[in-house]
C-alpha cells in the first residue's frame, strides 16, 4: 500500500533528515515508527501526505506516485491524526468529525450520520458527545474525536504522530487497547510515529527502529526485541528487552500443562455448590472426558473442576476432596504472556487456567511460571534451536 524508494529528505542548511529510505507497508498492517527525537520518523511520516516534499526518491501509494497527485485532495484520502488532536474549537463535535465528508462533497445529513457512526465506534455517544465543543471533552475523549474525524472519510491510510503521548499513563493505555480493537474492525494501513518503545512493541505488526535519518531494523516487534540487529537496536531496546517481549508473545497450547482434571454432576462455573455440589464430603468425583486436556482421576495433590460444559469451576486439593476452591482469573488462548503474568501475580496459587476462546471459553490447560519461560523461549529468535525441540 505504502511504499518508499530510496526517498531522501535534506534542507537548505544541509542537513538530512532522512536518508535512502526504502520500505513497503502492506495493505491493513499497522507500522510504528520509533526512535529518539530529530531522527527523521516523523518527517518520513509527513513526506507520505506531502507535508514534507522529499529531495531525492519516490512514494507509492496503492502503486500511484504521490508526486503526481494534487496535494489536497491526497491529503483528503489520507487519515491524519496527531497529539495536538487539531479539532476546530467553534465546532461541535459531530461536525468536527464530518469535517472531511462534508470537504468531499458529501451531502450535510450523511456526513453527519457518519460522523455519528464513528464516534460510537470509538466508544463515545453521539447522542452524550455530539453536541458538545472540544473544550467540554477530556483529554482522552478529544484524542477519540480526532481518531474519528481521521476515519470519516474512510482512507484507506492512516497517519498518526504520537497520537497517545498527550495524555496521561492510565487513559494512554485505554486508548491504545480502544485503537486496537479499532484497528481490528477497520483495518487500515497505518504509519504511527512514536518515541516510546513499548507503545511500538505493543500497537505495531512491525516495528521500524530509526537511527539517525536510517532505519536501523524493521521487523516484527518479537524479532526487534529477541534480535536486534545491530548494536545500535540491541542498546535502544534495553537490557530488559526479554521482559518486554512479554507483551508480544502470546500464550498457545504449547505453554501450556495437563493436570488432573474432574468433572462433577451439576457444577457449573456460576455455581460450583449446586445440586450434586462440591462442598459435601464423599461426594464422588467423575474423571473427564477424553475432550478434556489431563483428564484423570490420578493421585496428584490437586486437580481443575470442571463445569458440565468444560468450564472452570474451581480447584480441588488431595486431602480435602470435597471443597472446592475459588479458580484463579483464568487468560484465554492468545492472550500476551504479560497479562498471564500479571494475573499469577494477583494470586497464590502459582497457576492460572487456561481458557479457548473459540470454544465458547471451555477449559484448554494450566499455565505456570514455567510455561511461559518456555513460551518466551520458543519465541525467541535468537534461541538455540536444539534447546527448543528438546523440551
């Protein structure tokens, strides 16, 4: 979709921004160029809508040559989003959102009806919103307006510079797990320049890392973070770059182990004390069903209860058969093995079960500390290959 041949930025002072840039972002992926500040991300960002006129190279948008297209109306094609959000202050915030579809010729009504579309899709009320001026909205919530206005006129190319870096950590985070829900439904071919590595590592399929005007390495961020390809990558990714690729490795049935699991007659996740409950001693516990991972009687210290449809419904410990204890919160399959970490750290049992998202959220296994050192390893690109298949 996006596409750059040795594209070359250098002002009348001599100085270059950016140098030989070649590289191509395929249609729906979402790019995030990082690096310190003055190092050329944002400038490669802008020669994209013509904000910055390159001095030597070419881009390509959807195989045309931007050189030959009318500045404005490429623009108009293109989503721009940026920290200052930009919106017009004498302007409610519907029709700062139908600002692009009303420019194209869209008729009032309908650009306002898409307007009201947008904003719903990215979590704030038309109804609640609509009629309110920038200065009524939070921080966060004018950052969601200028994703929406961005969209409205539905650009197959999204460009957004540091759009999450003037708000606080808390709604930072929200907004970037609202963007990514977004950006799941809509799937728009997106630059994102940033200076913060972990919300590169966290938003990107691939991650370009800019030294000074070059792009030092552009991978996936598992590859970035697991091997870095020159010095200068493995320094600005951090000695503690194994922890932050907990955030981009996800938990699969390989990470995960088998333990004895019992179902009970009339237990359910809702209501593990039903009739045929868990809490009356003697009560006869029933092995699982060969569609259950582990399952067994066995004689081991503790074993997974099971709801009538495979679901968690609690634990069991070996000398008090009939009680059933609390399960810890439970991660689904595909989950980042940083949000499995942070809820074995939120309980004591040094397990977590396993849930499978596409099986209507049935049991799928137990994931231990040990797990997802294993998992980090598998992962790990730079990891022997000999140690991986041998555990």
């Amino acid at each position: 979709m996006i596409r750059f041949e040795h594209v070359t930025k250098r002002y009348a002072d001599g100085t270059t921004a950016v140098d030989d840039l070649s590289f191509e972002v395929a249609e729906g992926e979402l790019v995030t160029l990082v690096g310190p500040s003055g190092c050329g991300k944002t400038t490669t960002m802008k020669m994209v809508n013509r904000l910055v006129e390159p001095t030597e190279g070419r881009i390509f948008l959807d195989g045309e040559d931007i050189s030959a297209v009318d500045p404005v109306q490429l623009r108009r094609r293109i989503g721009y989003v940026i920290q200052q959000v930009g919106l017009f202050p004498h302007r409610t915030v519907l029709d700062n959102t139908a600002t692009v579809p009303h420019l194209l010729g869209v008729s009032r009504a309908r650009a306002r009806a898409r307007a009201a579309e947008l904003l719903d899709l990215v979590g704030l009320d038309p109804k609640t919103y609509g009629a309110r001026y920038p200065e009524q909205l939070s921080g966060g919530q004018r950052q969601r307006v200028g994703v929406a206005r961005a969209l409205a006129a539905d650009p197959p190319v999204l460009l957004m510079d540091e759009p999450f870096g003037a708000v606080d950590p808390v709604v930072r985070e929200h907004l970037q797990n609202e963007f990514l829900r977004l950006q799941s439904q809509v799937r728009k071919t997106v630059l994102l320049v940033t200076h913060d590595l972990e919300e590169a590592v966290r938003l990107g399929d691939r991650i370009a890392v800019y030294g000074h005007g070059t792009i030092e390495q552009f991978d996936t961020p598992a590859t970035v973070l697991g091997a870095p390809a020159t010095p200068y990558v493995a320094d600005f990714v951090g000695a503690d770059r194994s922890l932050k690729r907990l955030s981009v490795t996800a938990v699969d049935t390989a990470a995960l182990e088998e333990v004895p699991v019992l179902r009970r007659p009339g237990t359910s996740a809702n209501n593990a004390d039903a009739a045929g409950g868990l809490t009356t001693p003697g009560d006869p516990a029933t092995a699982g069903d060969a569609t259950v991972p582990g399952a067994t009687s066995g004689d081991a210290p503790w074993s997974v209860v099971l709801d009538t449809d495979g679901r968690v419904a609690g634990w069991i410990t070996a000398d008090q058969p009939g009680r059933t204890h609390p399960a810890p919160e439970p991660v689904a399959l595909g989950a980042s093995l940083r949000e499995a970490l942070a809820a074995l750290l939120r309980d004591d049992t040094g397990w977590l079960p396993v849930t499978d998202p596409t099986q209507g959220g049935r049991y799928a296994g137990v994931l231990t500390p040990a797990g997802i050192h294993r998992a980090l390893r598998r992962a790990d690109p730079a990891a022997p290959r000999e140690e991986l298949t041998s555990r």
